[in-house]
C-alpha cells in the first residue's frame, strides 16, 4: 500500500509578484479587499494561513477612489491617546482631506490578519496618492478587474 505525505509549504517555495492596482474611479472596499486577497496569498494554490505567500501590492491614484452613498459624512475613525478624554473622531471626508492614503490603508488592516503575521504582510503594500510610485524596475503586474 502506498503511503501518501502531505505537502508542506516552506518560505523556500514561496516565490512573491508585484501587483499593480489603479484605484481612479474604483471603489475604497473593493480595491482593499482585492488588495488584501493578495497581499494574504488567498488566490494561490500555495496558501498557508501561517505564512506569508502572499504578494507586493502596489496601489495608485488613491486620491481619485471613490466611496458610494454617503458614506462620506456616515464612516466615522476612532483614534484614542490612551489618556482620560483622549477620544478623537473624525468622518471619512475630513480624513480623506487630510490624507488621502489613511482611509485605504486602515480598510486593508483591517481585513489581515491581526498579530506579527499581519504586520509583516502589511509591510508589502506601497500607497500612492497620484500615478507616480517608485517600484518601476520590480515590473509590477496590472490587476484588471477588481
């Protein structure tokens, strides 16, 4: 009788792309959760949900995404200092204003994984607010349809 193993990824075996996603006209929740499909690994054969076999994700023109309704006044952020009466809150658009890559970037955090897995797949998304970014030599492969 043959015995069958079964097959175990090891960082060795994985072999990471670069991806590009243009968000202009693209909306905030599809672009983040495509990006963090990813950045997870969840579209290759190879997933392990204990290691990084995920991609580099680079994502531009985040100041051109869109967010649908109004979602705009209603999507509120919680920041707090830690200290008595350290609560700030502050809806999408006025973060938006502020800084265009915050919104995106706290959507994708928040559907990775929480605990040093998730930091170190974080650490592969580049953000970029206009079509400029600096990962041209890496020859990042264009995500079409989100």
């Amino acid at each position: 009788m043959k015995k069958f193993t079964t097959y175990n990824v090891t960082p060795k075996d994985i072999e990471k792309k670069w991806y590009l996603i243009d968000a202009a006209g693209q909306k905030l929740g599809k672009v983040a959760a495509r990006a963090a499909i990813i950045l997870r690994g969840k579209d290759k054969p190879i997933y392990t949900p204990y290691l990084d076999t995920g991609d580099n994700v680079v994502i531009i023109n985040v100041d051109k995404i869109v967010m649908s309704g109004n979602k705009g006044e209603d999507k509120l952020y919680y920041n707090h200092s830690g200290f008595p009466g350290g609560l700030k809150i502050v809806n999408y658009n006025e973060l938006f204003g502020k800084n265009p890559i915050k919104p995106l970037e706290h959507a994708i955090k928040g559907m990775l994984p929480k605990g040093p897995l998730g930091r170190e797949l974080f650490k592969n998304l580049r953000v970029y607010k206009d079509d400029q970014y600096k990962q041209v030599s890496q020859k990042p492969v264009v995500v079409e349809s989100l």
